[in-house]
C-alpha cells in the first residue's frame, strides 16, 4: 500500500466531557444514558443524522423477538427502550414473541427524548476517525464533520462503534473472523401497498415455522424451536428461481418480516442475508450494499408474482445502512464462551444477566425455559489499553457467545454496564481498568439492573 505524507497538525477542541460515547446503537445509547443517570456529563456522537443504529439506520424493529412466557429476561435501560416506545405510540405486538416491535422512524424521536430527559449532549453527522491515546490511556477523540476535524476531550471513553473501531485504533487487540467464515451481512428493505389481511390469511395458512430455516441454511437447535411460529418466508423465492426471476447461484434472498400496518405497509423485511464480505474494508461495504439494493428489488418482485398480498407491493425504503451482524471483537480481560452461554454460566463480575438466545454460526436457541446466563464485566474491558470501555457487539468473546452479545438487548446490557462504570470509575478516581467492580454493580442496582 503507497502512503502520503501528512502534516503535522494542532486540531482545535471541539468539546470537553467526562465521558464520551462513540456510537449510538441499543449499546451506545444506553452507554450514554447509563452514564448521565449515574451523574456524569456525557456526550454522545454518532455518524449519522439520528440516534438508535440498528434500529432506526438499519431499520431492524424486533428488539426482543427471543421473548416467550418462560423467558427469564434482563432489566434495565434495554427494556426502558420498549416501553418509552410503547408509551409514545412508537410500537405495535411483535409477530413471534411477547414483545414489541419497534417504529424504526418513531424510535429517532424515542432516542431523542431519552437523550434530553437524561441531560447528554448528542453530537449527529459526527465521524469518530481516530483516538487520542496518552501514555496507553484513551483521553478523548478526533471527528470529522461539517464543523471540520475537531478533538473531543475526554475522561473516559466507551466505543460502541460496534466494529471496535476506537480500541482497534487505539492499539488494543482483537480479532476478527475471515469474510467466508463470518455472519452474513444484510440490506433492510421495506414496502408499502401490502394487502395486510390477505397476507396473513395466507400465513395462517402456510403456517410457517422456525424449523423452515433449515430448508436454506443449516440451523442446529434444541428441537423446541422447530414447531414455533416464525415470520419467516421461503417459497415465494424457491419458485422464483424455478422460474428464472432469480438467478440459480443467488442463494442470499430468504427470510422474516416484521411490522405489518393497517395502512399496507411492511416493515423490516430482513430477505437478504450476503455472505463474503468484511465489514472493515470500505469496497467491500460499498459492493454489500449495492448488491444487496439489487437483490431486494428481485425479492420484491418475488413477492409480488408469489405470495398473496403483496401482489401491489413496492419498495417504500431501505434501510441507511448495511446490517452487519460480525466483524472486529475486542481480546478482553474475560472471554464469555458459546458454553458459558448454554451452561447458564455464573461470573463474580457479572453487570447483567442475559436470556439463553443464540441467533448466528448455525444456531437457534430461544429462551423459552427461563435459562440465562450472567454478562460479566472482563468482556467489556479491551486489553493494552485503559480508560476505553467497549459495548455492544464488539465486546470480547467466541464465535458463538457472538450470536448472543450481538443481539440489541443484550448491546443494551453491556451498553449500560460501560456507562455506568465509566461513570463510576470517574467518581472514585480510577481507571476503568482498576475500578470496583461491587461498586459498579451497586450503581447498576440503583439503575434497576438485574445482575444475579
């Protein structure tokens, strides 16, 4: 690779805070909220021109799909977002579970208020490029944005960038899976004109289940999900590729809706799942996209000749963003385990606990008999580096506790956790690194935090 020489520069501050917050997805937002609730001023700054990531720039609206009768489930901010939701008319009943599904567009103005009752400054159309590290201790970052190449100054930092972007930079370790090897990438999609009633009478119908996944990918489960209902739809583009609509050797178009209206419209329709790209290199994410903007137009055309009630459907959007379920994971001072997951493990640091739900690396596993297991606090303090914490999918751990940490509530858990102990950390005067770890699951406690 052929380098430029640069010139050195002194870069103006933007802002100074205690604690900054890169990234504003389920992890960052409640990063940022936990914080300012335990009395830090927080700033929060994300490349876009709203907060929620996955939600409201990928345009996923099942937060919770996992939830059943017998779920034993989390507390805390990840369960705020549901409600503050529902409350301001931002939800309707999730398809599969006993949850709510999200208004991806409702959910910016949800953030927004969240942001503003808790006291944090936001920070939109700002791009994290590089962090300023002092003697191995991250102490602020440098942005890009309409204002210039600004420094934002820090006491304490939380990357929840979801790539690990700001502790990668910083120099601590991590790793990453090969693009044949890692989950696949995905284009929202979403339509309008819908025949809402005579679609699901062609569900109820069809009745289609989680054990359908497996006519396309190899899912393993426990066998009490095969029989569930799932939102999933397949047929349509079997036929289509029988017929030459879709070309033999796409295999990546298949998969679930979300959020039905009485006013026709379809939301997260998640039908393009690609694999093969690294979600770190900038020309794979353009190819990603456009690809994927291709292959959701054949699938609406699919859906248009095969299945009842989408035979006036069109494209109303896609999503902002591509939908990356697998990149950078940090090496942490704990490493939680697929078998941590599934043995309903038990940590002396735990800061949250999460259901028994894998969802990635050729698993499904719902929650539907009150099995989970404890976060602990090691996986989300990076290696090499201090005052850094990182939340959300990037904390540390295996190819399989991957298909658990990735999931938006269980963001929201290590999300709130960084926060707060960032917050902590600040008050005591130590490191985050060094912090009491009973101190920070005290604070969470006050939070309304289930940990045990």
């Amino acid at each position: 690779m052929k380098h430029v020489a640069e010139a050195s520069r002194s870069t103006p501050v933007l802002c100074e805070t205690e604690i900054l917050v890169v990234g504003s997805g389920p992890g960052g937002l409640a990063a940022a909220l936990g914080a300012a609730r335990a009395g830090a001023r927080t700033v929060l700054v994300d490349r876009y021109g709203c907060l929620g990531g996955v939600i409201t720039q990928v345009g996923v609206d099942s937060i919770a799909w996992y939830r059943h009768e017998d779920t034993v489930d989390l507390e805390g901010i990840g369960i705020e977002f549901e409600q503050r939701a529902r409350s301001m008319g931002a939800t309707m009943p999730e398809s599969q579970s006993t949850s709510e599904a999200l208004d991806p567009e409702l959910f910016k103005v949800v953030a927004d208020t969240l942001v503003a009752e808790a006291g944090v400054e936001p920070l939109l159309h700002c791009l994290a490029v590089e962090p300023v590290v002092d003697d191995g201790r991250v102490v602020g970052v440098i942005t890009e944005s309409k204002s210039g190449r600004r420094a934002i100054v820090a006491e304490r930092v939380v990357d929840a960038t979801g790539d690990a972007d700001i502790a990668f930079r910083a120099g601590a370790p991590c790793r990453q899976s090969r693009p044949d090897e890692a989950m696949g990438v995905t284009v929202m999609f979403h339509c309008s004109g819908i025949d809402k009633r005579r679609f699901l009478e062609h569900v109820a119908a069809s009745r289609p289940t989680y054990g359908d996944w497996g006519r396309v990918w190899q899912v393993e489960t426990t066998g009490k999900e095969d029989s569930l209902f799932s939102p999933y739809l397949q047929e349509p583009f079997d036929r289509a590729r029988r017929d030459g609509l879709i070309p033999e050797n796409v295999c990546s178009i298949g998969g679930t809706w979300g959020r039905l209206t009485d006013e026709g419209e379809a939301t997260s329709l998640n039908m393009v799942v690609m694999a093969g790209y690294d979600c770190t290199d900038v020309r794979d994410l353009t190819r990603a996209e456009i690809e994927g903007r291709r292959q959701a137009l054949l699938a609406i055309e699919a859906l248009r000749r095969y299945t009842p009630g989408f035979e006036r459907a069109r494209l109303r959007n896609f999503g902002m963003t591509l939908g990356t379920r697998d990149s950078r994971k940090i090496v942490g001072r704990n490493e939680l385990t697929g078998d941590d997951v599934r043995s309903e493990a038990r940590f002396d640091d735990s800061i949250g606990i999460f259901p028994e739900f894998l969802d990635g690396r050729g698993l499904l596993v719902l929650p539907t008999t009150g099995r989970y297991f404890q976060v602990p606090y090691g996986i989300l303090v990076p290696r090499g580096v201090d005052n850094l914490l990182v939340a959300g999918r990037c904390v540390a751990g295996d190819a399989v506790s991957h298909a658990a940490t990735r999931s938006q509530m269980c963001c929201a858990v290590t999300g709130q956790a960084a926060g707060v102990a960032a917050a902590v950390s600040l008050g005591t005067g130590r490191t985050t690194a060094e912090v009491d770890v009973g101190e920070v699951r005290a604070a969470l406690l006050l939070q309304g935090v289930r940990i045990d």
